[in-house]
C-alpha cells in the first residue's frame, strides 16, 4: 500500500526538517508537494519550503526514495 502525503498528517516545516536531517524525500511525498502547488492556496512560506525541497531533488542534493 502506498503512503500518500497529507498536511493533516505533517506540516510542510516538519516535512523540510526531516529531508533536511535524512537527506532524502519519499516519492510519494515529491508527488505530494507537487499537487500540493498546482492548488494555489498555499501560503507564500509554504511556496517557498516546497520551492527549496524540489530544488534540492533537482540538485542532486537530496535523493528520491521509492
């Protein structure tokens, strides 16, 4: 079974801390905060954490995990 990324379950600063330790972002949750943007009702801060997380994906710095 899948784990689909919810801010119910975490909130986006939660999320950035633990990639930030980890180094790495769970697929689903990449998935996740992509969506998450195409909604549009996220906060400028929230806009800016999902900025930086994908940017870190695109950089290398940060792995995908499966």
């Amino acid at each position: 079974m899948s784990e689909q990324f919810s801010f119910s379950q975490i909130t986006l600063a939660e999320l950035f801390s633990q990639v930030a330790y980890s180094r790495s972002l769970r697929n689903a949750d990449r998935q996740g905060l992509i969506a998450a943007r195409m909604t549009g009702m996220l906060s400028e801060d929230d806009n800016t954490l999902i900025d930086r997380l994908l940017y870190g994906v695109r950089r290398g710095w940060l792995k995908v995990e499966g």
